[in-house]
C-alpha cells in the first residue's frame, strides 16, 4: 500500500492477505487515474450526460418562512437513478474498465447502490453482479426488477442476517474468490482502504458544486451542512469541501431506528463503541464479546452496524457533530417537505430534513443559513411510507 | 484498552434485539482469577515439526470451531481429533461476519454462537481441551475479537488457558504491530496467510512477523471443500519453500487424503483441514455416537496421508 489509509486511529485494511495484492493495485490504478486527463473527461462527461450533473442547489423558500431560516436543498435526488449513489458508481465503473476488469460485483441494501451499479454495468458493457440479502430481495421485489432490466444479475444471500450486512460478506468472499478479474465497487466510504478515500473523491462533487452555488446565491458559507449518515458517502461527499471551513457546522443525521436507547437503532456512531468491520476500523454496533449486532432503521439505507471511518474521525476530533433521528421523526421530515415543497424525500434524505427542523427552531439558529443534502428521492419508499401512514396502495 | 471500562461503555447498548449473541460480561467475570492456577503441559510448535521429522511424515491439523454445536460435544469431537491422531489442533473462535470462510465453516460459527459461545467461554474451551493433551494448538479468530477484549488481555488469557500460536484471519501485516507485540510479550506465535498471489516481496514482510509455522492458503478463495487441488498449489508451496525455513502448513480447501499427501509431497510440513470435518458435524448432528466415529475416522484416515509410505 502507498497510503496507510488511515484517517487519525480509524480505517485501514483489516482484511485477509488474500485481498491484499487487489487492494494494492486498487489503489495503484485509483492514484494514477484520478490525475489521469482522459479518465477525468470521460468522467466528466457521463456525470453530466448520462448522471444529470450539475444538480441544483434549491432555496426552499416555503420551509424556510415556516421555520424561519434559510433553507437549501442540494438536490441529489434528481440525479439519474434517483440518488447520489450514481456519482460513485461511474467514478468506480470507469477506474474498473480502465483497469481491464471484466466483471463488477457490488452489495445492495435497499437496492438503490444495485441499480446505480446495475445502470453503469450497462451503460460501460461490464457484466454485474449484485448481492443482496434474501430478506431485502423479498422487501424491494422492484428494485430487484429494475436492476434485472438493466442487466445485471441479483444473487440472494441466505446466510446471516440475510440483509446488508451479510450482502457484503458475501461480495467480499466472491472477491476473494475472483480477484483477477472482478472489481468490487463498494457503494459507500467504508471498508478497507482505499474505498473510503477512493469513494470519497467520487462524492466530493457534490461538496464542490454546493459550495460555489452557496457563494454564488449567498454571497457567504452556509452556517451548517446536514446529511445523513449510512455507512457515510453522501454525507462525506458534501462535508469534504467545507472541512477546512470551521465556521461551517458539519452535522450528519444517523438512523435512529426506534430510538437510541431502544436496542434497535442504526445510530452507530450514537451508541456503538470502536471496533473492525469490513476491513477497516471505526464504530461499530456490537456485543460486549465484539459480535457485530444487527442495526434497524426505517430506511434500508441507513440500517448498517457500521459507518465509514472518516466520520469517527470527525467525531473524535469534534469536526463534525453527529445527532440521530427517529423512524417516526424521519417520517414527519418525509410529510414535510412533500406538502411544503413539493418534494418527495428518500427516507435517508428525511433524516437530514427532520433534523434541519430541529436546528432551525432552535433560538440561537433563527436566521441561519443551511444546507440540506438531499442524497436521494422517495419513489422507492412509497410502499412503505403509505404502510406507516395507514393509507392502502 | 481497558476492557473494564470498555464493559461499563458497551452495557445497555445490545439488548435483545434479534440475531444478537449471547453477552458474555458474566463468563467473563467467572473467568476471572482462575487461570493462573493451571499447570499446563504445552508441546511447542517446534517440537511437534521436528517430531514429525524425525518420523519422515507430514503433520496433520484439524479445524474446528469451538463449541461448534455445543460446548460439551464439541469438546468430545476434539477428544476424537485427538486420538484419531491430530498432530495439534487449529481451533476457531466463531465470529458474526466471517468474511474469509465459506458456509461450512459460517453455519458452525452460527450452530456455536447460538449454543452461546462466547470469547471468555472460548478460552475454557480451550483449558478443557488441555486437561487431555499438550499437542499445541493454534487459535483462528477475526480481529475484532482481539481487539475488543483488549490485545493484551486476549494473548495473555490465550497463553494462560494454554495456547501456543493464533491467528487473525482479517489482519495482515500492515495492522498486525499490536499483535505481534503482545504475542512476543506471551510467548505466544504470530501466524500469517500466505497465499498464490502473495509476492516474494510481500512473503518476506509476512515472514519476518510470523512463528510457529506460515499458514499457506491453497486456493483463492474462502475456507471450504473443494473437490480438485490446482496444480499451482504445488508451485506456491515450492516458491515458499525457497524464502523461508519457517514450517508451511497448506489450508483452505483441503477435503481429501489424496490433496493431504500432494501438498507434504510438494515440500509442505503438513495440511490444515477443517470444512470436510465440520461438514461430518453437520450432518450428523441427531446422533453423537455416530458422530464421534465419523469424525474419528476421518481423522485416522487423514493422518495415515501424512505418513512416511505415503509420502515417499
């Protein structure tokens, strides 16, 4: 390895010798091809042709005179595939076709990462594979559909939990397994380096563009970022452009499941305590014996017992500040911002909008600025959303 | 890390929620203060390579999870490892999200994690396997295991209940200085993978940290029987011979005495085996009698693969 992938304590390459030499040429190509001028414009271009970018950068002016700040959307929802998860997956497609790769495996949750890859398997002729648990393969039977469409093959995973979390043990065994020919694009900034870093670059044009947006329509910063936080990519991808700007609060919005306290949460940097998951090192849910528990959140997104190791950094080191939000919190974030925008939310994204509610009716916040990203649309929850709310569709 | 405090942190953040494992803060506790009392007999990994040697046969080591499908039965199913001629015993402590291992080995990791084995429980495991033989024996465990019992307290209670070498599945080099550290600090033998794609150069960091003997995986891939042996096998363990004079044992997808005798052939001191006897546990899980024989036979069957007609 060049870097240590190390962000203070946390991250690193906790995985068998077995995937060593693979991560070694990962990070080999991604140093080289990230200075790479083809590889950039190739890049460029299916972000703004085939992805939709750039995305804009919203005043919600109806929220914003009912809670009395100024209220910005970064509007990632309306980004092809309906998610910010597709900035990754071309960045990564491409790295993999330039590496000569013949094949992309990848893990899906809820199925938003699966169809981001999916689409890019098939826009880049690269056959794709993704493994999903049985569970979720029965809970999102759609997004099963659409990612079959797009041509990609689904592999059920029965072992475990069968959800995410076993997803990925599954996608890492497969790469073990095929090392030479595959590439395991991993949706978000975690596992073992160089993927939180490498996952991280990919997202950061999210950051770039809110920042020169904020300063084109505000002439100033924002006076805080929200994002929500899974295992952590559209939160760092927004975060990363405004680190060094200290006077900018950096809050990222966790999936409290039935609350904090309950045992059945996703809030892990809320309540989980330090230890090695997917091949790197941060917070994780876990037993007193360090058996990883399983996480609950309302949002498929956000049901992950671990999170991405920059963000126990900027935890530790009081960069950024880390709040959870209720299922029923993130449902009301979910109501609010259709009646009153117009805009439907992905239940992730509704984490960050029932919290910028919070902040904004604090007293000190009055008047504030703030930038909400919203890292992806709701189509996909309406079943689930309509169940909660008692409605028949 | 301080694990008392580390216990006071992680209490109330686990409760029942499903597909959580049995909380061990108890057996911990129960453990505590008991060990040192042990007057353990331990043959080291040297003695037992050179034992063999001197016999001109190859060593053989069976896997086993420990408390895989229950405490008690599973330390019978060692008993018979042991008298159906182990020459030490790789024993595995289960862990939540294997990554390395295939489904025979996770559906142990499962049937003993469900029986309620825990880290502390582990190391019992492991005193009670040392009231009836002093081969050694080698822990295969994931970091996170270590890590959240605290480095230093996990070695030293490995050394205490009485083992000689362990191995992090998940942990190479790059993350291994605590590690090795508390290994040295006990006595203890670091053991590392090694496998097709590892480089020469690569194979020269891993030795300068390993002991005890390099654990050579003979497949890419996840733990699991495979049915045929590649033929690079016999040319990694060659190559591998050429840099190190540390013992190589061949692992990972070895299921029949044929690949046992083709691997010592090719210049490997022994062979680990683990899925082929996991999947006899597995199948035969309604009838401990037949259980025990199968699994006794296996092992004699093994072991005769490693001996000197065998292999000459």
């Amino acid at each position: 390895m060049i870097m240590s992938g190390k962000f203070g304590r946390y991250g690193g390459v906790f995985v068998p010798e077995l995937l060593i030499p693979a991560l070694e040429e990962l990070e080999g190509a991604f140093l080289k091809y990230r200075e790479d001028k083809k590889f950039n414009k190739e890049l460029e271009y299916y972000l703004q042709e085939f992805a939709g970018r750039p995305t804009s950068l919203y005043f919600a002016r109806n929220l914003s005179e009912k809670w009395g700040c100024k209220v910005y959307l970064k509007r990632e929802d309306m980004l092809h595939t309906g998610a910010h998860k597709i900035n990754n997956t071309l960045g990564q497609g491409l790295l993999a076709k330039y590496m000569g790769k013949e094949r992309l495996i990848a893990e899906t949750g809820a199925g938003q990462h699966g169809i981001a890859t999916a689409v890019v398997g098939a826009l880049l002729n690269i056959p794709t594979e993704v493994y999903m648990g049985s569970e979720d393969v029965e809970r999102q039977k759609l997004n099963v559909f659409r990612m079959e469409l797009s041509g990609a093959r689904v592999l059920s995973v029965d072992s475990g939990s069968r959800t995410l979390k076993d997803a990925i043990n599954q996608a890492f065994r497969d790469w073990i397994t095929n090392v030479d020919t595959t590439h395991y694009l991993i949706g978000s900034t975690m596992g073992p380096h160089p993927y939180p870093t490498m996952v991280k670059h990919f997202q950061k044009v999210i950051g770039r563009e809110t920042k020169e947006q904020i300063l084109q329509k505000e002439g100033e910063l924002p006076d805080a970022v929200i994002a929500c936080v899974g295992g952590g990519s559209n939160s760092i991808g927004i975060f990363s452009e405004f680190i060094d700007d200290e006077e900018v609060e950096l809050i990222g919005v966790e999936g409290g499941g039935e609350g904090i306290g309950s045992g059945r949460t996703g809030a892990t940097l809320s309540v989980g305590t330090e230890g090695i998951l997917h091949g790197s090192f941060s917070y994780v849910l876990q037993n007193f014996d360090g058996q990883i528990t399983e996480a609950h959140s309302v949002s498929a997104g956000l049901d992950y017992p671990g999170v991405g190791p920059e963000h126990s950094y900027l935890k530790i080191t009081g960069r950024a500040e880390y709040v959870a939000i209720t299922n029923k919190e993130a449902l009301r974030g979910f109501e609010l911002l259709s009646k009153y925008e117009g805009i439907i939310p992905a239940l992730e994204s509704s984490h960050a909008v029932a919290y910028a509610e919070k902040y904004a009716k604090m007293k000190e916040n009055r008047g504030r600025s703030i930038v909400v990203n919203l890292s992806g649309r709701g189509d996909k929850d309406m079943f689930l959303v309509a169940r909660e709310m008692g409605e028949k569709i | 890390m301080n694990s008392e405090e580390d216990y006071k942190n992680s209490k109330g953040n686990y409760n029942n929620s499903k597909g959580n494992y049995k909380n061990s803060e108890e057996d911990y506790e129960n453990s505590k203060g008991n060990s040192d009392s042990l007057n353990i007999r331990v043959e080291s990994y040297s003695a037992m390579f050179q034992r063999a040697k001197e016999k001109s046969e190859g060593v053989f080591i069976p896997f086993i999870v420990a408390g895989d499908p229950d405490f008690e039965t599973s330390l019978q199913i060692v008993r018979e490892l042991v008298e159906g001629g182990a020459d030490a015993l790789e024993i595995g402590f289960p862990f939540s999200d294997p990554v390395a291992d295939g489904p025979t080995v996770q559906s142990a990791d499962i049937r003993s994690l469900n029986a309620g084995m825990t880290t502390a429980k582990g190391f019992e495991f492991i005193r009670k396997i040392r009231e009836f033989t002093s081969i050694p024996i080698g822990l295969l465990v994931y970091y996170n295991l270590i890590y959240k019992m605290g480095v230093d307290t996990f070695y030293e209670n490995a050394r205490k209940s009485g083992v000689n070498g362990i191995l992090a599945a998940d942990l190479p080099p790059e993350e291994a200085g605590d590690a090795v550290k508390a290994a040295e600090k006990n006595g203890l033998n670091q053991i590392f993978l090694a496998a097709e794609t590892t480089s020469n150069e690569r194979l020269q960091e891993i030795i300068k940290l390993c002991s005890g003997f390099l654990y050579v995986v003979s497949v890419m891939g996840v733990t699991g029987a495979r049915s045929e042996m590649g033929t690079s096998t016999v040319e990694m363990v060659g190559r591998m011979r050429s840099h190190t004079k540390l013992p190589l044992c061949v692992g990972f997808g070895i299921s029949k005495p044929e690949h046992i005798t083709e691997v010592i052939k090719a210049g490997a001191n022994g062979a680990i085996v683990g899925s082929i006897l996991i999947d006899v546990i597995a199948e035969n899980l309604g009838d401990q009698d037949i259980l025990k024989a199968k699994i006794r036979e296996s092992c004699r069957e093994m072991k005769e693969a490693t001996l000197k007609d065998q292999i000459e």
